[in-house]
C-alpha cells in the first residue's frame, strides 16, 4: 500500500512539472454579438465554440485574460461595444 502511494505521489509531481514545462497555449478573443452589440472575453481553448453562432471575433489573439479585458474596456470607449 505504502508503495502505490509513493508512485502516485511521483506521478503526481511529474504531471505537474510537464504542465509546468510546456508553453501557455492560451487563446483569447474579444468576440461580439450581432444581436446585442456586446463584447465578450472568449477563451479559444474550450472544447465548445460560443452558442449560438451569431457572433464576430473583432480582436487578435490575445495571450491573457487581463490583457482581453483591458482590449475589450477600449473597444467599449470607442462604441464598438455595448454594455
């Protein structure tokens, strides 16, 4: 029993360090809806695309949540974003 437990302790810390290793593949852009008018954050890296489909990517990918937000604050001073 002691010796499962060892293993997955080391699987466990060698997970976390190839996680750790690997490069961000993060994904983000400011998306726009044609009913509304309002922007949206959206994380490229989900499994599922934004539903339903009556949106438009207005931004570049973005590398961080922060970042997006603060693309998105611009583009609502300009008014191509609604609230």
């Amino acid at each position: 029993m002691r010796r499962l437990s060892v293993l997955c302790a080391v699987a466990g810390l060698g997970f976390t360090a190839l996680a750790a290793a690997s490069p961000a593949q993060a994904a983000f852009h400011v998306i726009r809806w044609h009913d509304t008018g309002f922007c949206q954050v959206w994380d490229n890296n989900l499994p599922t695309a934004p539903w339903p489909v009556h949106y438009t990517t207005v931004t570049h990918r973005v590398p961080t949540f922060v970042e997006a937000l603060a693309v998105k604050e611009v583009l609502l001073r300009k008014g191509t974003c609604s609230f």
